[in-house]
C-alpha cells in the first residue's frame, strides 16, 4: 500500500506540476515571442501535449480511485478526501475532453493550415479556462495527499 501511495502522488504531483508549469511558465513566453515564432511553438506544443496528457490523467485518475478502493475496502470508511480528489479529478477530465482539447485541436492544427485572424482570441481562452483547470487539480492534488496521510 505505501508504494501504491507514492507512485499516486508522484503521478499526480508530476502531472500538476506539468500543468502548472504551462500556465506559469511556457505559455507566458510564448506571449512574448513574435506571433509567428509564437504561433509555430504553440502548435507544436499543443501537438505533443495533446498526445501524452490523456494517458497520464487517465493513469492519475485510476491510482486515486484505487487508492480510494483500497482504503474503503481496508478500514470500512469511505475515504472522503480521496473521494473529494477522484470527484475533482472527473471533473477537470469531463470539461479538459469537452472544452480546451477542442480548442487544443484547433491550436494543433495551425502549423498545416491559415489560422483565423483572432487565433490570438482562443489561445487566450485556453489559458483562462487553463488556469482554472490547474487551481482544480492542484485542490485534487492536495486532498489526495491529506486523504493519504
């Protein structure tokens, strides 16, 4: 079970950081770059991200519901602060699936094709909705670790 704990809150620590990181660090220097250096790097970003983060937030999602299972299934109580975080953890899948990767998709897809005169307009709209979704997880996060310990 320790390791179990661990590797959760390793995955999930790296993944927010990941997140986190965009938000903080990536994304504001690309704003500070010429719109089509700018434009070029946030496709190719997009691209690579978009590929790996399913599998990791999928990965993240199934050690909290485990590790919820588990304690359940141990002590005979339902672990709220780990329930709380695998709650939170659907949520931001739910609205990251249906809200920022379609607009993600459209991001991506700029290198090969004309982007439309605003593209400036939904990159903005991905890092607001981005930033919420980081506040989310890093609360996801944090109740994973005191669920725990």
């Amino acid at each position: 079970m320790e390791v179990l704990n661990v590797v959760a809150i390793v995955v999930a620590g790296l993944m927010v950081g990941c997140e986190f990181s965009i938000a903080a660090f990536i994304h504001p220097t690309l704003d500070r770059l010429p719109e089509e250096v700018h434009l070029s790097a946030a496709s190719a970003i997009a691209r690579v991200m978009g590929a790996a983060m399913p599998f990791w937030y999928a990965l993240t999602l199934l050690l909290t519901v485990v590790e919820g299972g588990i304690y359940w299934h141990t002590s005979g109580h339902l672990p709220i602060w780990i329930v709380a975080s695998s709650v939170l953890w659907m949520l931001v899948i739910v609205c990251t699936v249906t809200i920022l990767v379609p607009i993600n998709n459209r991001i991506a897809s700029w290198e090969t094709s004309t982007p439309p005169a605003d593209w400036k307009r939904y990159r903005s709209r991905w890092d607001l909705l981005h930033r919420w979704r980081v506040f989310v997880l890093t609360t996801a996060l944090v109740l994973l670790i005191v669920g725990i310990l």
